[in-house]
C-alpha cells in the first residue's frame, strides 16, 4: 500500500531554517508528482510547493518563493522540502502528498512553528 512517512520540522526562530523529508512506498516513486502542502491554525490546507516526475519541474506559491526549495531523490524514494528565511506566517502543519491512480495520499503531518 501507498505509504508517506514524513521527518523534520520543529522549533525554529525568524530566519532560520528547517528541512522536511518524506519517503514513499508502494508504489512507482519515479513516476508521480509530489506535493508539499501546509495547514495553518483556522486556515484551509494549501498547496506550497510541487515537483513534476521525472523531469522534476518545480511549482510554487507566491509567498514561498525564493525561499523555499522542492526536490526529490527518485533513488531514495524522498522528497525533501528545504525552507529558508522563515517567518512567523510560515507556521503550519506540512504535509507531503501524491495522487497514485486518482486517489490521494497524505504524510502523516509535521508542525513547523517559527517563534522568537
């Protein structure tokens, strides 16, 4: 079965930075896009930052843009989500996402709190 296991996120101050990793199993790795959303208090999820399959093309919101990074190991079955220069409104639980034959798939969720 389709499976998401996220690692990272934490406590971090204005400025800093943090890495999220996801590795996937159960199904062709190399053949999905993946997907970085984030949920803040009150808000609804959105989708932050995306990456094409194979040839790896990169999408993002506007207001991580510059400052974060999408990437992806298709030897490691990983998709990594490196954010830099972090601010308060980054705060959110990141969840890493594909969709494998029309279905969704979801991380289990990362608390990514930025605070001084």
């Amino acid at each position: 079965q389709v499976q998401l296991v996220q690692s990272g996120g934490g406590l971090v101050q204005p400025g800093g930075s943090l890495r999220l990793s996801c590795t996937a199993s159960g199904f062709t790795f190399s053949s999905y896009a993946m997907r970085w959303y984030r949920q803040a208090p009150g808000k609804e999820r959105e989708l932050v930052a995306a990456i094409t399959d194979a040839i790896g093309t990169t999408n993002y919101i506007d207001s991580v843009k510059g400052r974060f990074t999408i990437s992806r190991d298709n030897a490691k079955n990983a998709v990594y989500l490196q954010m830099n220069s972090l601010k308060f409104e980054d705060t959110a639980v990141y969840y890493c996402n594909t969709r494998v034959w029309n279905t969704a798939y979801w991380g289990q969720g990362t608390q990514v709190t930025v605070s001084s």
